[in-house]
C-alpha cells in the first residue's frame, strides 16, 4: 500500500511547530533525519526519545499521508495552520510500505517508564527488569498512525499512570482512553491493575489497532473501544485524554463531564506555551491543577470537584 510522503528541512527550533502541523491535518507519522549526516548511514527517528528534542540543529522532516491524499490541499491546509513556516520548500514522492516499516522495526526499542511501566516490540526479547513479577509489559506493534510510546506526550502519560499505580489509584478501577490510537495508555493501565478500560477515537483503523492490540496482550475481554458517537455516557475514576491542545479546549466540558466526583484526568498533546489556556480553562471542574514538562512538550493533570 503506498503512502504520500511530504520532505521539507526545519531547524531543531522549529520542528515542534512543524510537527504540530503536520499532524493537525492528518499526518499519519512524522520522522526525523540529520539534515547533515551522510544519507547512506543515517537511520530515522521515528519520533523524539523520551525525554528529549531532537539530537541535531538542522532537521529533514518527513510526514506521511494516506496515497489519495491532495498535495495542493495538504499545502493549502497546514499553510493555514501556521503561516509562519515555510510551506513552500516542502516536497512530496509516493512510498511503500516497505520504506516507513524497516525504519521503525529498526529504531523502536524496549522502553521503560516510571517504575513499572514496559513498552517493548514483539521482535525484541524483554528486558531483564521486564521480566520482575510486577512489571507491567505491554507488547506492541503500533503501525503508522499510531502512538508506540515514543514520543513526549505519550511518555508523560505512561509516566502518569504508573504513578497511580504506585498510589494504589488504578487498582480495579475502570479508565477511560480519549483517543486511545494504538490503545497504549488504555493497555498499560490494564496492566498495572485496572480492572477495565474503554477506549474512544474518531478513526476506525484506530479502534482496530486497539482491539488488535489488546487481543495480543491478553486483556481483550477488558478492553472496549467506540467510536464517539457510539460511545456509552458514563462518568470514570481516571480519564486520559493525549490529542491536541485545540481538541483539549474544544473538548473541555466533555471530558469534564466524563471524570466522575473526586476522580483524576491528565492531558496531553500539549506545546510547551499553550498550558496555560487550558490551565484556567479546566479550573473550572478541577482543583490540583499541575503541568509537568517533557522537552517542548506538557502534560496537564488534576482531581475533579
């Protein structure tokens, strides 16, 4: 199946911007290159290391886009979004699939967050530290579109859960994933002791990587995804919501109404720079409001009133 892919260079600056950009209109995954390394040594980044920006000053940055996809519109679109970045360099070739998924095997390795928390690909053996009694391993292989545990929002969030976990704030506790993607948060929270997890996304190849995942990890009977208009009004002990910061503010009553009295939330997706809108913004329903930093990226969490 091939894709459309878009090339452009950027400075480690400004491929935060880009890359919100590029996912705001529907990017399917963004990788970074050394702009000056010698191309036939140079592997990809599929995505920033936890913890960090990006190792080089200057960036190539590529995004791919389903194969049908409009250059001229995708133009249109993120020139729109940010017309403070140079669109124009931008240039796009069509890909295989061979092109994106020999990168990604290659750069994703085993990943650990907070005390518990394992992400490790089913093509690497688990970790020394995996193998404890009490870890909590989640096996994925997420494809293009969705989270793998790599990048800072998602980090912060698995970071986030484990803490609860340690707290005894998840045990036997029902969350709720708001764009679950992959289904990655929603799995580590079953695997660090919630009883039950409900996942909800507005792209039905998302609900499918979910099902598929949580069937691999042995916790389908535990986890269930919507879309969301299907998705059945209910209110939970823990939410977490990882989209973009627009999406957060748009969605702020929703996701409110949905964390049940004395319950936790936590958002991300979230530029360093836009926290504090949607700081005051979700004072209204949420008292312990904190913001926590990765790299150019924050996570907001709190307790409902």
């Amino acid at each position: 199946m091939p894709y459309l892919e878009l090339s452009l260079r950027c400075s480690e600056a400004e491929q935060p911007r880009y890359e919100n950009a590029l996912e705001d209109v529907g990017a399917l995954s963004v990788t970074l290159l050394d702009a000056d390394a010698d191309t036939t040594n140079e592997k990809a980044i599929l995505e920033p290391g936890v913890g960090e920006t990006p190792l080089w000053k200057s960036l190539v940055l590529t995004a791919l886009f389903p194969a049908d996809a409009n250059a001229l519109a995708l133009l249109a679109a993120l020139e729109s979004f940010d017309p403070g970045l140079d669109w124009a360099q931008a240039s796009f070739r069509a890909v295989e699939d061979q092109d994106w998924e020999r990168a990604w095997l290659d750069q994703f390795q085993p990943l650990r967050f907070g005390a518990r928390t394992f992400i490790v690909p089913w093509n690497h053996e688990l970790p020394d530290a995996a193998r404890a009694a009490d870890a909590a391993v989640v096996r994925l292989d997420p494809g293009l579109a969705f989270g793998s545990g790599t990048h800072p929002t998602t980090a912060l969030c698995l970071r986030w859960l484990d803490e609860l976990a340690a707290n005894g704030e998840l045990q036997d506790r029902t969350l709720l994933d708001f764009g679950c993607g992959s289904g990655i948060l929603a799995l580590a929270a079953l695997k660090l002791g919630a009883a039950r997890a409900v996942g909800v996304d507005n792209d039905p190849q998302a609900l499918i990587a979910s099902r598929d995942n949580a069937e691999r990890n042995a916790v389908g009977d535990r986890l269930a995804v919507y879309l969301p208009q299907d998705e059945p009004v209910s209110t939970y002990p823990v939410v977490v919501a990882n989209i973009l910061a627009s999406a957060l503010d748009a969605l702020a009553g929703t996701l409110a109404a949905r964390v049940a009295r004395g319950g936790r939330i936590a958002l991300s997706g979230i530029l360093h720079g836009q926290e504090g809108e949607l700081l005051a913004r979700y004072a209204e329903w949420f008292d312990d409001l904190v913001a926590t930093q990765d790299g150019d990226w924050m996570r907001i969490d709190g307790v409902r009133k």
